[in-house]
C-alpha cells in the first residue's frame, strides 16, 4: 500500500483524465505476485476543486479511495487506503483477514 501511494502521489490529474489515472494505478498494481483484485476511486470534486488555471492538479492522500485484495496460498487480505477526515491522513490498513480451509471432507 505505501508503495502504490508514493509512486503516484503528485501525479498531474485533472476531470478530463481521472478515469484514466483510476485504471492506471489499477493495471499497474494489479502487475504485483498475489494481488487479485484492485479498485481505485479518485475524488472528482476534489480534483476540480484543486485545477489549476492549467486545468490540472496533482493527485493528493486526499483524493485517494484504494481497494487491494491480496491472495497467497490459503490466505487472502483486504486493504484500503482511504483519507480520513478525522485524522486527517490517508490512513492505510488491513480491513480483513480470511484464512480459507484447504481440506475436504468427502
């Protein structure tokens, strides 16, 4: 998770582009061993809050909205990366854990 966020924190976004940017971050997580599934939301209001008068701004923890499971053997891991207001941080954690059963009864 610390990873994903740093790499594409500061990345030039604007209204025009946020979709794009979602399903780059997207393809480009979805590459790492043992990730399943990744789901990237940006906020668009604070996109077109923060535009420029170039029609861009920079891709803030703010913004940021970010699912990844990850599956390795009998385990599988969900993780978010979410802004919370509270706190006022982008707060990356473990939201579950499941550990699935690799024996059968027959």
């Amino acid at each position: 998770m610390g990873a994903l966020y740093h790499q594409f924190i500061g990345t030039p976004v604007s209204t025009d582009t946020v979709d794009e940017l979602e399903r780059a971050i997207e393809s480009s997580v979805s590459l790492q061993p043992w990730v399943s599934s990744v789901e990237v939301k940006i906020d668009r209001e604070k996109v077109q809050e923060s535009e420029n008068k170039f029609n861009y701004c920079e891709l803030r923890g703010d913004m940021l909205d970010v699912r990844v499971v990850i599956r390795y053997k009998a385990v599988e891991v969900h993780a978010r990366v979410k802004y919370e207001e509270e706190m006022d941080y982008p707060l990356m954690r473990v939201e579950k854990v499941f550990r699935k059963d690799t024996t059968k009864n027959e």
